[in-house]
C-alpha cells in the first residue's frame, strides 16, 4: 500500500478537510508517525469515506490496521471500524 500522506487532506463536497489521525499500536500502545502509516481512502458518498491503513509499530514490530468511516455530514465524525478508537486529527 502506498503511504496514506500520499491522498492526505482528503477534501469532502462540503469542504471539510480529514488530515489524518494519531495512530497508536493496538499491542503495546506506542505512537506510529502518520509517514509511517499506509493505505488509502475509498470514497461512499460525496461527504462519507472510509480509510483503510496499516503500519507497522517501531516499538514492538507489531502490525496494525485502521479502519475508518468518516462522515462530514454537519461536524466530521471518525468511527473505528475494529480496533481501539485513535485520536483523529481533522
């Protein structure tokens, strides 16, 4: 998967901007840098998406995966699809 900076800001029809998000790894909950987080976005609707990404922790060498519906229908809202919720950066 390409770098997920690559399709970053994902801009939405309403003009809402999804920068990327504070990854952090699900097994010892260390910080993964979003240039070390890769994936992409699908797009559902014109203000609805769902990002799809992987990294793999510098601290324990785990791998981790995040998945996201976005929504930007009224305020931008983030919804983990599996996994812990991370700290979305909007």
């Amino acid at each position: 998967m390409p770098p997920l900076m690559e399709v970053l800001p994902h801009q939405f029809e309403n003009g809402a901007r999804f920068k990327g998000f504070r990854a952090l790894c699900d097994y010892c909950g260390g910080e993964i840098r979003l240039p070390q987080v890769h994936g992409g976005i699908v797009s559902l609707s014109h203000n609805r998406c769902v990002v799809n990404a992987r990294a793999r922790c510098p601290e324990c060498a785990m791998h981790c995966e995040y998945h996201y519906l976005l929504d930007a229908e009224g305020e931008m809202s983030a919804r983990r699809l599996a996994g812990p919720d991370d700290h979305l950066a909007q």
